[in-house]
C-alpha cells in the first residue's frame, strides 16, 4: 500500500490514528501497542502473506538473542550472542538480496552456468535488517535493555517506516509507547503530523515526479545527449532523488506523528552542505549515523592506532558497505567508494587547516554528489561512463535535440512546481515568522490558510498526474 | 451556542469548494481555452440536431476536438477515399489518447500501407443506436465513404423492443444538467475512480445497483425480441450502407471479459452493470453470444463483409479501460484487424470522396 494511494491517505491511515488517539484517551496503552503492531503487520503482509512471515521469522530470532545477550552475565557469551545475531542478519540479508549478485559473479567469473534463484525480497528488508543489528549492538553494550517480544516487533516494523526507513533505534521507538502526554500534546503532535505529511505528498507528487521523465529520458540514452543536455539530466536527477527520498521520508515522520511517535529525521538541506563529510550529516541521516557507529568506528578501533591512514581505510571500506547496501550492482559499490575517496580527501584537507573562498566549498560539493549520482541512477557501469562521456565536452555541446520532445510536456515539468512554489512560499514565510512572534507579519486569517490549503490540495490532486514509486522502496 | 461554530466550519467547507471550482476553471481555461464562467463538459462537442444528437462542428473538449463538419477527428484531406467508422462510444473513442482511438489509428495504419489515400472519418456519437439510418445516410450523402465500418453496441439492445431503423428522433433540447455547470465533480470522479480502494468502490457499485433495482425484476437474459430489434438495427445500417453505393463492413463486439469470467472480474462487471443494473450479470456475456451470432447473420443475410474482432482482440486491462472501450492497445488491434479486411479488399481502386 504505496504513502501516496487514496487506500493509505483516507482510509488507512487515519483509521488506525482515529483508533489509536481513543485507546490512548481511553488509557488503554497496551491495547494501542497491539493496534499499532496488528495494523502494521497487516500493512506489511497485505501483498503478500509470506512476506509477513520472514519478517516475523526476524523479528523472533532477534528477540530471542537481545534477549540472551541481556540475560548473560558475562562478556564471553554476550560477544558470542551478538556475533550470532550479526551472522544471522547478514545471512538474512544476503540471502534475499546479494545471493543473485553473488551468482552472477561466480557464473561471470568460473564459466560456470549457475541458475538464480531469484527470491524476491522482502519489502525493508535492508531497513529493518540494519534496525536489529543496531539493536543487537546496543544491547550488547548495554545501552539499552532488551524490550519484549510485542514492543520490539511492534517498534522494528512499525507501518510509517518498514518501507524505505527512517532506520530507528528500537527502544527509543518502544520507550515511547508507555510515555504519558496529555491530549493537548498529543493533538499539537497529531496537527504537525498533518502538515508533515501533506509537505511530503506535495514534494513526491508535485516535485518529484515532475522530473522523471526528463530523468528517465536522459539516463534511457545517455549518448544522444549533447554536453549541455547531460549536465541538466544529472542536476535534474540530484533534485529528484531528494524530492522523493525527503517527500517520502516527511510523509514517514508525519504519519507517524499522526500515531505519537517520534521518528528519527533523515535529511537536514543536504544540498546546502559545504563538504562531502557535512553532506553526509544532512544526508539520509540515519544511514549516516548507522554507518559511522556500527561500520566506520569499529573498522577503525579494529586498526589499533586512529591515525589517518587507518581512518581513510575505514572509510573506504564503511562506505563501499553502504554502496552494497543500496543495491546488489557494482554501480551503488562504486558509488560508495567514491563517496569513500571524497570522504578521504576531506579528512586530508580538514589536517591541512587550509580553507576555499566562501560558495567554492559549496559548489564542489553540489557537482560531485550530482557526478556520484550518475552512478546511482545508471543501469549499469557501462552506462554510467557512457553518461559521464556525454558531460565531457563533444561535438554536441549545446544541442537540446534528445529532451526537445520532453518540451510538449512542459506544462506538467515546470509549471506545477512554480505554481506550488508561488503558492507555497509566501505562506510558509508568514507561517515561520508568526511562529516567530514577528511583528512586521500579520496574521494568516483562518480564510486565507482555507484557500491556500485548498489551492495545495487541488494541485496535489489533480496536477500532479500518477504518483510513481519511492525510489527508496527499491532498497 | 454551537450553531456558530458549526456554520463556520460550513463557511470553511464551501470556501474550500469554491476554491477548488476556482482553481478547476483556470487550469481549463489556461490548458484548454475553455470559458471561465460558461459551462464545460464532454456535451460542449455536441449539439441536438434532426436525426438526435450530433458533433458540433470546430467544437473541442479536453481531448475531443470536433472538424467543420462535427466529426471526432482533423480535418479530411482532399483526393483521398474516405471511409466511415459508424457506432457508438467505443468507435467515438474515450479513454485513449489523442489521436488513439480506433478510427485515428485506422487511417495511420492504412496509410502507412498506401502512403496518403485515405480519410477515416469517425461520424460515431456515443450512446446512439445503430439503426439511426438517417443520421448515418446523411453523413454518407456528405462523405460518399468507399468503405463504412460498422462496430455496433450490443448492450443498446438492453430494454429495446423494436428497431429503430427510420425511426424520427425526437429533436432533443440544448439543456444542460446541473452538473454541467460544476467542474470539480469531473475531475474528482475519474480521480477517485483510479484511486480508491477497489473493494469501496464495488461497494459503491453494488449499492448503486441495489437502490436502481431495489423491488424491480432483475433479467436473467436479455428477451429475444431486444436481439431481434438489434439484428434489425444492424441490417437497417448494412442496406444504408448498401443504398449509398458503399461497402459496409461490420465488426462483431468485443469486451473486456471476452467470452467467459475470470475470478477478479467481479469489479469491472459491477461497473458495467451500474449502467444497466436490470440484467444479472451472467445476461451480460449472454448478450454479447446472441448479439454477435444475430449480427453476423444479419450481415450474412446482406452479403456484408465480417470481421471477427470477438476472440481476436484478448481479453482484460492491457486491452480494454473498462468493459467495452478500447486503451491505446486494443485500439490499435482494432485497427489492424479492420484494416487488414479493407487492404484485403478485391476492389481496392480509391474512390474520391467529398473533402
């Protein structure tokens, strides 16, 4: 059931909220915990049955070991336990994921004619795989206290982010399934959710997926390109894959307000960072923080001394990992190890304590996240040199032949993000600074905020076409 | 106390509304060139005419544009042969894309075979009976066609008693329904149509059904005389055809289900059956059998070219939108297969028609 159906948006989703809100108000908290989890698995399950049962396969197997590894008293066998429970999540993940990679590239390499085997995997796996190792490691260093079978289910595989994430530290989710708020609280936590959610759906809909025909059409035959062509598919592309990913990811932390849990946020304007390093604090963010806690620091402690040299190894390798991750194709490992070098390179000059005029920091950092999503997005490395072959300068430079048919649908490119935007931003900028308490600000009468609701609803609705999938549901 | 309230989120509510309308008419007008304040709807490419409804010619809704002559379709290019797609809905076309619906890509795939010898003229008006003989000899009088193909629709015969070969038409007044003059319901319609939940909106459906014939007698099949009145219609358009000097063509009717049901097909038959919610559903496929077996004997009976479309064109969404109208795809199938019969013709000498 995609964020953006009629199915989730009127029915699901405030079914279960409306559910939720009166067992809370009826002080029935344990009742809403299995409301929360009944209606999840239902969301998980609803395609396909199976799918459900892995996950709830998972879900046991990693209660059992948080809570062996909480009940040993000595390090041995809790080191033991985490190393079972890390091996088992791999295995799971590897099975599903990387074994068809993995074929193909003994089949590619011995000769050998291995038939895959093709098993499809399950939605978030790599999402709610990553949860429960972080699980496992914070138990193990007794960060948290293993939680039980309901709450650690309920909190790993909650319907507003099982899909595409945020990845969230399963007590902090639990924790708060017990916390006290008045109604108050909870109806200003619900009014935000509302608002979050309704930002997400206009950034994935009217934003987004305004630009995937240019995308699609740029990256299908990236050597009909002319120079100037290539440079505006690979820019379009780094504004797309944001829209998306943060439009889903809003839509994720507002249905989940909409349930009073607070989620991890993903993303803090990426594309105003600096240098690759503050890229990646603003940049899906809790990947980032999985990546450096639970791959890059204990690569580097591994090394013994965290010298530089060591550090830049443990990047490298950190990030090749994060590449994999993503996807089982050597175009998401080279992207990773590219990020890996970029990130290297930072740690170099940051030592050197030299500085770049101001905006030049920027800039760089603007190109070479676009150049790295190159390769993201191509299908394959071949494809992706042949994109980078169109951004050098050829004898097309400036020919706008291959997107010249893109121009009819102009209408639905361009138009609907300036009429958002012309709607959107003035308000929003009245909305900030009344919050602000500025004086210069008047107040938005309630009639004004009607028509300008109204106005993002019907370009939503009926502007923004078919909602295409998350790019994120892929991984 | 609370009535204040209560009528300010009313307020609220019709603000909303009116700013939907609002902002629904300046899209159409900014998109399409569509009056702000006049209304606007699929009925604006029509008009009451002597023979019933008829195109207005130059008129334009949406994807529909109307020539100068009030057929679906541009302009016919002088010094080609001309031929007539006759029917209803499905021929007029409704959910393909511009210049997808059958007739368009008949003419496209025609000429790619004989590069600039045909116009096909799509003279089709939904919902209109085949036997209107005299709306369809006048379009013959004016398009003298070599070639008219006829693509009848069975589901007209539901509650027919008799023909209604040279039948008078009543001359039906220009009026338009309240809803003509609204355009968020024809956007929130189709959208909530792609977009709700499938088992709501059989539901709908099946309510919608059940208040139509609440007390009132369900049939089992559509009676024998409703064929007969369609194999009359049928025949009726063939001898029009026949009297113009033309060659008819008829196509046998085709629909989503093809000739039997498959689980999940449930959905798509309670959407055809809101439109005649008086026959079962099983009387549907029933009727397509006995309307097509009445139609080829009609034909066989005039000595009329046959084209089988039904088991030709597969069944299901890759086909069909929705119970009987053609997507790009099935449209294009269409288009080859009458296409094929009219290249195949003996007699293929163009004959000029009036441009």
């Amino acid at each position: 059931m995609p964020f953006t159906s009629l199915s989730y948006l009127l029915f699901f989703l405030p079914a279960v909220a409306i559910a939720h809100a009166v067992l809370l108000s009826l002080k029935a908290r344990r009742l809403a915990v299995w409301l929360l989890l009944g209606s999840s698995l239902w969301f998980y399950a609803s395609g396909r049955p199976e799918q459900g049962l892995l996950f709830l396969a998972s879900i046991v197997v990693n209660w059992v070991i948080a809570t062996r590894i909480g009940k040993a008293t000595r390090d041995q066998p809790r080191l033991r336990w985490l190393w079972v429970g890390i091996v088992a999540n791999v295995a799971f993940l590897s099975a599903f994921k990387y074994i068809n990679f993995f074929f193909a590239q003994v089949s590619g390499l011995s000769g050998l004619a291995l038939s895959l085997p093709n098993w499809p995997a399950p939605l978030g796996i790599s999402f709610f795989t990553f949860a429960q190792i972080m699980y496992l490691t914070d138990c193990y260093q007794e960060m948290y206290s293993p939680v039980g079978l309901v709450d650690h289910a309920t909190s790993t595989g909650m319907f507003p982010y099982i899909a595409a994430g945020p990845i969230v530290r399963i007590p902090e989710i639990s924790e708060q399934f017990s916390e006290k708020h008045d109604r108050d609280a909870r109806w200003d936590l619900a009014k935000r959710g509302l608002v979050r959610l309704g930002i997400g759906f206009a950034k994935k809909v009217l934003l987004g997926d305004s630009l995937v025909t240019i995308v699609n059409t740029g990256f299908a035959a990236p050597s009909s390109l002319s120079t100037y062509e290539a440079w505006i598919v690979a820019f379009v592309y780094t504004l797309q894959i944001y829209f998306d990913f943060s439009g889903y990811t809003d839509m994720a932390v507002g249905s989940a307000m909409l349930l009073g849990i607070r989620i991890p946020e993903n993303f803090n304007n990426p594309y105003i960072a600096q240098s690759v390093s503050e890229f990646w604090q603003r940049w899906h963010m809790s990947l980032s923080n999985f990546i450096t806690n639970y791959l890059y620091t204990p690569i580097l402690r591994a090394q013994g001394r965290p010298t530089l040299k060591n550090s830049v190894i443990a990047v490298l390798i950190a990030m090749g990992l994060c590449g994999l991750w993503h996807g089982a194709a050597w175009t998401y490992v080279v992207w990773g190890i590219v990020h890996g070098v970029a990130l290297g390179v930072n740690q170099y000059w940051r030592k050197s304590k030299r500085k770049l005029p101001p905006g030049v920091g920027w800039l760089l950092t603007l190109t070479f996240v676009t150049l790295a999503l190159v390769l993201f997005r191509a299908s394959s490395l071949p494809m992706a040199v042949k994109f980078f072959a169109a951004m050098l300068p050829h004898a097309n430079l400036f020919g706008v032949g291959a997107l010249t048919p893109l121009l009819q649908d102009l209408p639905s490119v361009a138009v609907r993000p300036i009429l958002l935007l012309l709607v959107v931003i003035p308000f929003a900028v009245m909305q900030i600074y009344n919050a602000k308490g500025a004086a210069w600000a008047p107040r938005i009468p309630m009639s004004v905020k009607v028509v300008a609701y109204s106005l993002m609803i019907y370009m939503t609705l009926f502007l923004g076409g078919e909602p295409t999938s998350f790019v994120y549901f892929q991984f | 106390m609370k009535i204040l309230p209560a009528l300010r989120v009313l307020g609220y509510a019709v603000l909303a509304l009116a700013t939907f309308e609002i902002a629904a008419r300046v899209e159409d007008y900014v998109r399409h060139g569509a009056p702000l304040l006049d209304a606007y709807s699929i009925d604006s490419v029509f008009r009451p005419g002597p023979f019933g409804k008829e195109g207005k010619p130059g008129a334009h809704y949406l994807k529909w544009s109307m020539n100068s002559l009030g057929y679906r379709g541009p302009e016919l290019k002088p010094g080609r042969t001309n031929i007539v797609t006759f029917g209803s809905s499905e021929t007029f076309g409704l959910y393909e894309s511009p210049d997808h619906e059958y007739p368009r890509q008949l003419e496209n795939f025609l000429n790619s075979k004989r590069p600039g010898a045909y116009n096909v003229v799509n003279i089709a008006i939904p919902s209109e009976p085949t036997g209107n003989n005299r709306y369809l000899a006048r379009a013959l009088k004016q398009l003298s066609p070599r070639y008219v193909v006829i693509y009848p629709s069975p589901a007209l015969a539901i509650g027919a008693k008799a023909s209604s070969c040279n039948k008078t038409f009543p001359r039906q007044t220009d009026h338009q329904q309240i809803g003509d003059w609204f355009r968020l319901p024809g956007r929130l319609g189709p959208y909530l149509k792609r977009n709700a939940p499938k088992p709501l909106l059989k539901s709908f459906y099946d309510f919608d059904i059940w208040r139509s014939t609440h007390g009132g007698h369900v049939m089992r099949r559509v009676p024998d005389v409703s064929i007969a009145a369609y194999s009359a219609d049928v025949l009726c358009a063939i001898r029009t055809v026949d009297a113009y000097g033309a060659t008819p063509i008829v196509v046998t009717h085709v629909t989503y289900f093809g000739d039997h049901l498959e689980p999940g097909d449930d959905m798509m038959m309670a959407a055809w059956r809101k439109f005649f919610p008086y026959l079962a559903a099983p009387g549907f496929l029933d009727l397509e059998r006995r309307a097509n077996a009445a139609e080829m004997e009609a034909a066989k009976s005039a000595g009329a070219k046959i084209v089988r479309a039904d088991g030709v064109i597969p069944r299901g969404a890759g086909n069909f939108a929705d119970f009987v109208h053609f997507t790009d795809h099935g449209a294009a199938l269409m288009a080859v297969i009458v296409g094929d019969a009219i290249l195949a013709d003996p007699y293929p000498t163009p004959k000029t028609g009036h441009a």
